[in-house]
C-alpha cells in the first residue's frame, strides 16, 4: 500500500510520507510554514499542530485516531511542565502513522499574520530581521584545537544552514562563559543580514531561552517622535509612546529649522544632538513601560521627512532650504544604533526608509507603504496632512507624488483661538440651521455643548481653544449656513441671521464660545482665521489637483486621510470647505497614523523594506514650486469650496 497522505491546513499542502516521518520533517518538505527555534528537539514548543480526526469529506480521507504516534517521552514530558493546550501535538515529536489532517494555529506558523485594525488596509505578514536559534555547539576538543566562534559558526551552518555569520566584539566578549553555562547548548539571536550586511549574532544565551527580541518602529515628526515598541516573534506591539521632539526651541517648523543651521555655525550639530537625545528619552520611557531590557531592542525602523532625515543623521541641512532641494541621499539607510548614539543594543540595526524627494520623505514613503496605491485598482489620493502635506495619486498604472506648503494652520497655529489638539480643544461643530449658533464638543468630553450635564462634564478640562479639525467644522459649518460667503466673507448679524455674528473691527468675526463670565476665554472665528484656513486648504487642493492634472484626470475614486490629523477631519466638512477633491462621501476614508503603520510594517517585514525601495524609485515627482498650473488652482481653490470647480458629487 502507499505512504500515508498528510494534508496540512490552512495552506491545503499536502504530500505522501513513509510511517514514521515527524511532522515538522513533512512540513518543511512541503514548504509549509510551521515554526521551530529548537529545530526539532522538543524544547521549544513552537512546532504545535492540532490534527484532526475523522471523516474530511472535502479532502477525501478519513483520519483514524491512530494517525499520529502516541505521545513520546518529551512531548509527556513538555505537557507535564508547561502544559499542551487539548487536542495539541509538538510537530517535531509526533510521527506520521496513517492518512492524517494536520492544521498549523496562527501562533505556530513563523510568517503570521500581524492584525491590522482596518479591513482594506495591506497585510502585515510577520518576517523580521532577527531571529532566534537554539543550537547544540561541539566542545571544545585539544586534539582538534579550533575557537569556541567558529564551532558555533559551524553548529549554525550544519543545523540551520546560515552561512557566514559574524559577530561583534562584544559578543565574544560574553560568549565563552555562556557556552559553558548552557553546557554548549545555547540561543542566539541573528541578525539574517541584507543586500549590505552579512547575518551576524546579536545576542547569545545559554540553554533554551525562553524570552524574545524586539524591534522600534519610530515615526520621528517635526513636532512629536512617536514609537511602537514591537515584539519580534510575535508581531505585538508591545508598548507605544511619544515625546515632543526636543528640536522645537531651535524653530517651530522646517524652515525656520533650516535657516538656525544657516545663521548657527554648530547650529546643525545641535540639533543632532538634541534629537538623538529626545529619541533616547523616549527609548528609555518606552522600554520601561514595556517592562523591556533595552539590549534586547535589536532593530529600529525610521520615517521622518527629509529635514528630520538629515538632521538625525547629522548631515546638515542646508541644502534642502533652497532651491534645487538637494538630498545628501534619497536612498534608503541601513545603519547601526551607535552610528546615531542610540541607546539600545549597541550592534542593533537602524534601516531608514528612501525619500521620495527634497520635499517629500521618508514618511511619506512609509504612507504609501502602508497604503499602497501601487496595488490599487482604484485611483486613490492619498493625503498626509501636516504643515507640509504630502500626496500621493495612483494606481496600479502609476504613482504620482507631491508636497504642498499648507503652514501651520491645521494644526491650530496662526488661527486666533487655535491651539493644538488636546483636552480643552473644540474639535466638532455643528451650527444650528434655525437659530444659527454653534454647538461644539471638546477634546476629552464625550457630550455636545447643549447636552444636559455639559457644564459638569466639561469642567476636567475647561474649554481652552480650538483645535485643526474644530476650525475646519467650524469654517465649513459658516459656509454651509451662509455666514461665510464664497470668497470668504463673514456677512453681518443682519446679512446672515446669526446673533453670533459681531462687528470687529473692519470685519466681523463669529462667538464660538464665550467663557469669560467664568474667568475662561472667548473662543471667535475671526476673518483673518477664515483667511488662514482658506490658504491652507487652497495649498492642499491645488497639490492634489496638480497630481490629478498630470495624471490626466479629474476625478478620484478614493481619497484617504493619513496622519494622526487626517484621523480627526470629518470628510464631508473637509469636503464642503473644498481642501479634497470632490469623491463620494462613503469613499473618504481615515487611516490613522499611516506613516508609523508602514514603519512598523518594514520593522515586522524585511521584505516589505526591497518593495517600498522599488516603489519610491518609480513614483514620479511632481514639484509644486516649478509648476505655473499649481498658482492658478491655488488662486481658483482659495475660493469655498471653489471658483471653478464644481463638487457634484458633494452636492448631490
Ligand atoms: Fe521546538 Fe518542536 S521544534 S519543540
């Protein structure tokens, strides 16, 4: 009679094996993703399987209860320590015994999937840098004399086929001791290497060891350094944190960053300095959360726009402040941790993302990496909204991509009772069509200014300001009820019906709120804040309008809204104020902060690291500055929503 069938699930791989053959043995000949640290010894238990029993009609074979051999002496022996969940196998010490069904559980297949919270966002399928292995090294022998390394070079070709590992000093500076502790069994922990580093040993522990190695994802803002600390075994993320970035008393934006370095001698190195200090506050702050030893931090992944990009790696920017807008590199890095004195495991590896051009960085790259429009049927726009607002158009045909100079606007600055989004914050409004007074909610209460209750509910924070997504409702509600006209007027209390309408000055301004009775402030939209608003979104039209102009468009099917901003925009309010091309309202979607989402997805995918670099190289750059066509949408577009073009789609 023939070899028993075994059919693995969830891939449906399936094969002949003679009796006897371990279950591991059959998966790694079919290819199927079933993990092993231990390679087989029974020690670490990520080789679990559930067979099943029974008749799989879809399959075609009946599975006796004697398909797999009886449990051993190690599996009994790992049950009785750690305990096998019911109806579990380790794949390593179960042997094929007759037709059999076998299904690998997410948690033991190596390349798992990472869950991502939204349904049409890409896949994470988890592939990092760093790997462990436990391996047995032959002792040290007087006849055969030859180093402790290269033995345990040797146990890592024979019993893993990685080939050519190196290893720092400092790892034999502690390898001889653990060797002997372990009693020449050990894990390492390998770096597997890229297109310019050999694989090479991060870590050593004697035995088996039982923990895990982790990674940074750090989306390295302007204003804010963000980090997820990830679990590199299992995709988790196992803690998240945030810092100012410490940049901010040499300049609040950019540009007048780039012009400290310019008047400052050492202006550049100062802020180097001052940001690789801010990143390792943070690493500290997020490895003691985590409840994490900042040596076992392996890996970190950077996106930052191209001035931060420079800065971080203490080039100075000076050129990116004037035209042609040179990059020292638009490549992507692939560095050491002490390269940028960061304080985590001093080999760890540092991989920057590729900049897709002098104005457009890193993190727009990790946006579309997150997002990508490469792979779309659709025509997605996708906007990343901050001083600077990056774009990106495309499809599967082509990815156009831009940035555009909205200033600060959106982030609540220049506008007269704007701040930034925190507690205290108007972040929604709605005006009353009758009456044609403002309701608001505020960041950290969950009811509407009118709503029973509010004045005990809002009292933790007070009502302080108005942040960018309030002042966006907030505009956009003026013009839906006619109290902004379309070139940006506030007509009068008379023109408008609105008793919230004063005269101030040569213009009129708007009462959103007024706490001044309670010692609090009096929130008001004036003119010039409308006027603010206006550029800003005119800015970021005319950015997307060029793109679709080059594309040979006019209209999108999707537009998505990235950054933690692009999260809090309403998009039927953006819409009506005409920041975002007309597109049905269903099909404007928010996606967080993608930029952090695709360093994390290069973090967890050394892969996803060739693809993103093969991306940025085909997308086209549009630049906005060089483009006559961008003044004469900007112009058209200051208008709400438009001059000239129409929104149907909105108003229908
Ligand atoms: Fe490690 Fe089976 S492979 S226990």
């Amino acid at each position: 009679s023939s070899d028993p069938l075994v059919i693995f699930t969830p891939s449906g791989k399936r094969g002949r094996f003679p009796k006897g053959t371990p279950v591991l043995t059959a998966a790694r000949q079919l290819g199927v993703d079933l993990d092993s640290v231990c390679g087989g010894r029974g020690i670490c238990s990520k080789c679990q399987v559930s067979p099943g029993y029974g008749n799989f009609s879809k399959h075609g074979v009946t599975v006796e209860p004697d398909a797999l051999s009886e449990w051993n002496a190690v599996e009994a022996r790992y049950d009785e320590k750690r305990g096998l969940k019911e109806g579990r196998r380790l794949g390593c010490q179960a042997t094929v015994q007759g037709d059999v069904v076998i299904d690998v559980p997410p948690e033991s297949q190596v390349h798992k999937q990472v869950v991502r919270k939204r349904a049409e966002a890409r896949e994470i399928v988890l592939n990092p840098s760093v790997k462990l292995f436990y391996v047995e090294v032959t002792e040290p022998d007087m006849h055969e004399p030859s180093g402790d390394l290269e033995r345990l070079r040797k146990a890592l070709s024979e019993q893993w086929e990685l080939e050519k590992v190196t290893a720092d000093l400092h790892i034999l500076q502690m390898m001889q001791p653990v060797l002997r502790k372990g009693a020449w069994k050990v894990t390492v922990a390998v770096h597997l290497g890229d297109q310019e580093n050999a694989a090479r040993i991060m870590n050593i522990w004697p035995g088996y060891y039982e923990g895990t190695v982790y990674g940074l994802a750090v989306d390295l803002g302007s204003t804010t350094i963000a980090a997820h600390l990830c679990d590199l075994q299992t995709g988790e993320v196992v803690a998240s944190s945030g810092v100012m970035n410490p940049q901010i008393r040499f300049g609040e934006d950019l540009m007048s960053r780039v012009s400290y370095s310019m008047m400052n001698p050492k202006g550049a190195d100062e802020m180097t300095r001052a940001v690789r200090e801010g990143m390792n506050g943070l690493f500290s702050q997020i490895a003691t959360e985590g409840n994490v030893d900042k040596n076992l931090i392996v890996d970190a992944v950077f996106v930052c726009n191209p001035v931060m990009h420079h800065l971080l790696l203490g080039i100075d920017p000076f050129e990116l402040g004037q035209a042609p807008f040179a990059l020292a590199t638009s490549g992507a890095m692939r560095l050491r941790a002490d390269d940028l004195d960061l304080n985590i495991h001093p080999s760890a590896r540092v991989y920057m993302l590729p900049c897709i051009a002098g104005h457009v960085g890193a993190d727009a790259a990790a946006v579309a990496l997150s997002e990508a429009p490469e792979k779309s049927e659709d025509l997605m726009l996708v906007v990343d909204v901050g001083t600077n607002a990056e774009i990106l158009l495309g499809n599967r045909e082509k990815v156009l991509a831009c940035s555009s100079p909205t200033g600060p606007a959106f982030e609540g600055a220049q506008i007269s009772s704007g701040q930034r989004a925190a507690p205290g914050a108007i972040e929604r409004v709605e005006i009353d069509p009758e009456t044609k007074v403002a309701r608001f909610k505020v960041i950290g209460c969950d009811i509407w200014s009118d709503d029973e209750g509010f004045e005990e509910a809002v009292a933790s924070t007070g009502i302080t300001g108005i942040c960018g997504s309030g002042i966006i409702e907030m505009v956009a509600e003026m013009r839906i009820h006619g109290i902004v006209d379309a070139p940006g007027l506030i007509g009068t209390a008379e023109q408008t019906g609105s008793p919230s309408v004063f005269a101030d000055g040569r213009t009129n301004s708007y009462l959103v709120y007024d706490g001044t009775d309670k010692g609090g402030p009096k929130i008001t939209v004036t003119n010039r804040d409308i006027r603010e608003i206006q550029m800003a979104k005119a800015a970021l039209y005319s950015g997307a309008r060029l793109l679709m102009d080059k594309f040979g468009v006019d209209k999108v099917d999707r537009v998505v809204l990235a950054g933690a901003f692009g999260a809090h925009i309403s998009p039927r309010h953006a819409m009506v104020l005409g920041m975002i091309p007309d597109a049905p309202l269903d099909k404007v979607t928010s996606a967080g902060n993608a930029a952090g989402t695709g360093a994390r997805i290069a973090l967890l995918n050394t892969e996803a690291r060739a693809e993103i670099e093969a991306t940025v190289k085909a997308i086209h750059k549009v630049e906005t500055a060089v483009e006559p066509r961008f003044q004469e949408h900007f112009v058209n577009a200051s208008a709400i929503p438009n001059a000239v073009e129409p929104f149907p789609i909105l108003n229908s």
